[in-house]
C-alpha cells in the first residue's frame, strides 16, 4: 500500500479511536455519576475503552512507527477538540445553578 495512503488511513483510525475514547468518557461522566455504583462505572469503562484504543493502536501499527505516529497523532487530536465540540468547561471552572461560568478559588 502506498505509504501516504496508509498514513491517512492511519489518522482516520485515529479519529475513530479518539471518537470511542473520549465519547466514552464523556458517557461514563454524565451516567457514572448518577449512579449507584460510580466505582463500577468508572472502572469498567476505563478498562474497556484502554483495552480498545490499545488493541486498535496495535493493528494499525503493523510494524511501521510512521503509522503509530500518525494514529496517535489523530487521537490526540480529538482529545483537544472533543471538549469544544460537546461544550465540555475546563476542569478549573465551575457552573452555577443558572448556567454562569465562573473560575473556582
């Protein structure tokens, strides 16, 4: 395969990857807190989606590092702008009862 194209390919695997990670985490937040078990949620979760984003980094590196770079390239990616796409506040603020942001002491 041409290396170009399995660069992209790659990255989109990436994507894909960061999707299930941090789409995950941001389902094990929002449930595991109201639950009556969070220990369970949290723990569970981290461990499958470790588990998936590991594997998933392991087939597409194949034995090319070019292409683990490129994979873990595009996850981190996502990990930058899942936040801003699903309106995640930085872990520094705080949001009152009426929805204002302010920055915790």
């Amino acid at each position: 395969m041409n290396s170009i194209a399995a660069l992209c390919l790659a990255a989109v695997a990436g994507i894909g990857l960061g999707l299930f990670f941090y789409g995950g985490l941001y389902l094990t937040v929002s449930r595991g807190l109201n639950s009556q078990r969070p220990a369970l949620w949290f723990f569970t979760s981290f461990v499958l989606r470790v588990a998936v984003v590991l594997t998933g980094f392991y087939f597409v590196n194949d034995g090319h590092w070019q292409r683990l770079v490129s994979c873990v390239t595009a996850f981190m990616i996502v990990g930058v702008i899942f936040p801003m796409w699903k309106k995640i506040p930085p872990s520094g603020d705080k949001i009152s009862e009426q929805g204002n942001t302010h920055h915790a002491p």
